[in-house]
C-alpha cells in the first residue's frame, strides 16, 4: 500500500456518516509556516533576492562591468552569426515559424519578428551551437541569456543601458546560484548549467518588463519548478552507451525560453511557491543538497560579469588550453608524419571531464568540440582549431584518426588537486627520432588572466558575421555594439543586426 493511503475502513472512520458535521479547529497559516521555511529567515531566498534584483539600477554597475558587458554583448552575437546556419537552429527555426506569434522580436541575422520568447529561444540557439561564447569559473555559458534580455529590451523599446542591465543580471543570477551549489554530488544527474540559465532569464526579463521583487521572485519560482534539465541530454547519454547529439545545443535555449516566458506570466500576476529554492520540495533539496544562501539572499563584492571568459577556439572549456599547447608545439616546426605519440597532461577535473568524452567513435559535432584527442590531433595537424574542423568529413579524416591513436590522456603529478588548476595543460609530443617537444599553459588565452585584446575579440567576430553583413556590416555591428551604452532606443542595434 502506499504511504499516500489511507485503509478503506480507516477511511469510513475518519470521513462516515456525519463526520462532515464536525467543526476543524482554525489554523493561522503563521502556526503551519512558523517563523520561517528554513528557520533562518522571515522570507525566502526567492524573495530576498527579487529585491536586490529589482533595485539594481544601471548606474550602479562599475564601469568595468560596464564595459565587460559590452564585449560580451560582441562576443555573444557574434556566435549568433557563426551558428545561425546550423541544421538544429534551421530545424527549432523552422517549428518556430509554423506556430506564428506576434511580431515582438528581432531574430539576429535574419530581420524576422516573432514574439519575445520564441526570439529568446532561437537567437539562444543560435548562440550556442559554435559551443563558442563565454564560460565561467564555477561552470556554463550564462551568455545564453543576453537572447533573453535582448528580446525584451527591443520589445518594449529599452535603451543600451537596460541591454546592458539585464546583461549584467543574467550572469549575476546564473554564476551565484552556481557558486551557493559548488561541492554537490546530487548535481551529476542534472545539467546545472542549463538549468541555471530558467533563473536567470527569467529574473533579467522580469526586472526589464519592470516587474517588482515580488514578481521578480515568482518569475524565477515558475521558471525553476519547470526547469530541470537531466544530464543525460549531455554527457548522460554517452554513459548510457548512446552518443551526443544535436539535442545538447537546444538544452539551455530551452531554459532561456522558459525563463523568458515565466517572466511573462508573472508580468500578468502569475504566482507560484516561493520556496523553490529552499522548500520541500525545492531545488536544495532534490537537485543540489547543497544552497549557500548567503550568496544569493545579498548582492556583495564585484559584479560576477567580471568572470566571463572568452573561448578562442569553438568548443568545450577543457580545449582551450591543450589546443594553445598543441598550436605552441606546431609552430616549433613538428611535422605530422614525424609523431610517434602524444602526452596531454591534464588536471584532476579534467581527466574526469575526459572519462565522459573521450569513450568512443565520434559521430556527431557535439561529441568531436568535447573530445581532447581529436581537437589537439587538429591543432598538431593544421596549427588551429576552427569551426569547420567539426563537420563530420573533417573528423574522419584517416591521417586525423591514425594521429588521434597516438593521443594518451593523464593525470599531471605536479599539479595539486585545486578548482584553481582545473584548466592547466602541459603536452609532451615525441617524435620518430626520439626527440621531444614539450608546451605547457597555465592561463589559457580568454582565461581571466590571459584575456582577449579588443583586436582579437573583433576578429573573432568579423570571422562570424562577416559572412551574413558583410565586412562593412560587420564594423558597424562592432562599433554600434562597443557604443550600446550610449543609445537610447535599441532599435538602432537591432537594425545593424541584419
């Protein structure tokens, strides 16, 4: 029987003949809640964070922030163009076009409208298919939420100002939740990152429509009771003896989508429990077990849009230094017909990062961007990464499969088993006549300490949207987008945005 039963007779008992007659003594939902959900605090994380939330203004952003902002605005569009084409953005396109909607939004490269969060949710997928915008430290591509801010800034005819606002909360939200959850073991079988992405679209769209704590609070409640996102939609599957596929790009559009549509619905009075954080029932506990609350119930300390990272090459976190490891050997004049193999020495995390990704044959795009030894055999073999080396003719080259054999993963005894480590690589490649080259990279460049010029940052984006704008295009995106601050309507963005 289960424990949500009650015996039949126990039933005639409790509920028989008259027993409606009986009067249930009053309650004060006071008595039910007690002083608090979690005996902290009079109100929850939700609430408490709704108002730091909706008192942000623009003008207490510093201007490092503001100028952070900014460049990934220009990063982040710029993988728009790059992954605008892309089989699975034409496919969610394509659905997208069969339901209609009212004309809100600008989809990037295209100059169509469709309502808000379905512009959300295809400028996002758009975003993520190069797996080429920003990271952060703690994990996950908060960028994926500027599709949100900028869906809702253009629809209600916001200024750069608010662009950059909403920009600044959704890495804000997204990088504190997932520091108040770091050490969990329960988060395995979720894909944090994406689910992060419902709370934060949802909180920056709601603080644009110019919602208050309390609908700011219920924005995040809707997105987060309907947000979780399994991770066998990633790395899960390919522990299942599956493979990745294209369904991994649409996981954080998804959130984004849902996010940015929650926040409507609190718009129009939409209330849900907001204990989703620490209730019951709640995100603490069955999603992370672990919540830091102090974290998320004040804003303290700098901006978190302060630790975006920039990717130079289009694919996981884990590649960025091995691919500028490999590149340095090359261009020490190794040529490929003389490796006899390859060390890659990794940190703790990425060795387990690797025990995921690099199980078997690679089929898809979404396996070879995640897969070391295919992306440094590319680096050994052409001096660069880029994002045709991803389609699948490229990946299947015999001569990168003989190379990618020669490729041996290990754990690096010199390097202490730190968080501040996980990205330093050192590479040792052995050639035929027993010579070795060796590279080591401790600061990735687009790492917090080795960050992208403005130079490389431009180039970066000429090299994805020149093909859509065309080069004169291109430059006035990149100046437009370098001045959003100073615009007051943002349909002068929009309009250079194709």
């Amino acid at each position: 029987m289960s424990r949500y039963q009650i015996p039949r007779r126990d039933f005639l008992k409790v509920w028989g003949s008259g027993a409606l007659a009986v009067a249930l003594p009053t309650i004060a939902l006071s008595e039910v809640r007690g002083p608090s959900v979690t005996g902290k605090s009079e109100t929850t994380v939700a609430e408490d964070m709704g108002k730091w939330i909706a008192a942000l203004r623009y003008e207490d952003l510093p201007t490092a922030a503001v100028e952070k902002a900014k460049r990934v605005i220009l990063d982040t569009v710029g993988c728009a163009f790059g992954g605008l084409n892309a089989e699975p953005v034409r496919l969610a396109r394509e659905t997208v076009f069969l339901q209609g909607g009212h004309p809100q939004s600008t989809l990037i490269g295209l100059g169509r409208k469709v309502s808000a969060d379905q512009a959300a949710f295809l400028n996002a997928m758009a975003i993520r298919y190069l797996d080429f915008n920003d990271y952060t430290p703690p994990g996950g591509h908060p960028s994926k939420s500027l599709a949100a801010a900028l869906a809702i800034a253009e629809w209600k005819n916001l200024s750069g100002k608010d662009l950059i606002l909403g920009v600044c909360i959704g890495h804000e939200v997204f990088v504190r939740i997932r520091e108040a959850t770091i050490g969990s073991d329960m988060s395995d079988g979720w894909d944090i990152g994406t689910i992060l992405l419902n709370y934060a679209s949802a909180a920056l769209s709601a603080r644009l429509l110019g919602l208050d704590a309390a609908g700011i609070a219920n924005a995040m409640a809707i997105a987060g009771a309907h947000g979780n996102t399994l991770a066998e939609v990633r790395r899960g599957g390919m522990l299942s003896g599956g493979s990745m596929t294209p369904s991994k790009g649409t996981a954080g559009p998804l959130s984004v989508r849902n996010g940015t549509f929650s926040a409507l619905m609190a718009a129009q009075g939409m209330t849900y429990p907001l204990t989703i954080f620490e209730g019951a029932y709640g995100f603490q506990k069955y999603v992370t077990e672990i919540l830091d609350e102090d974290i998320l119930r004040q804003r303290s300390g700098d901006f978190k849009i302060l630790l975006s990272m920039t990717k130079m090459w289009p694919c996981h976190k884990y590649c960025q230094g091995p691919i500028a490891a490999a590149v340095e050997v090359y261009d020490q004049g190794v040529r490929p017909e003389d490796i006899e193999s390859v060390t890659v020495f990794l940190s703790a995390m990425g060795i387990e990062n690797q025990q995921v990704y690099n199980r078997s044959e690679i089929t898809v795009r979404e396996h070879a961007d995640h897969n070391m030894p295919y992306y440094v055999t590319r680096a050994l073999l052409d001096g660069n990464v880029t994002d045709h080396d991803f389609e699948p003719e490229r990946f299947r080259e015999s001569r990168v499969l003989d190379t990618m054999k020669r490729v041996t993963l290990r754990l690096n005894p010199d390097l202490a088993d730190s968080p501040d480590n996980w990205d330093v690589v050192k590479i040792e490649v052995k050639l035929r006549n027993g010579k070795v080259h060796k590279a080591e990279v401790i600061d990735p460049p687009g790492s917090l300490e080795n960050p992208p010029t403005d130079t490389m940052l431009v180039k970066k984006f000429m090299g994805m949207a020149e093909d859509h704008l065309g080069k004169a295009g291109a430059e006035k995106a990149v100046e437009t987008i370098l001045e959003v601050d100073q615009i007051s309507d943002l349909g002068r963005l929009i309009s250079v945005l194709g």
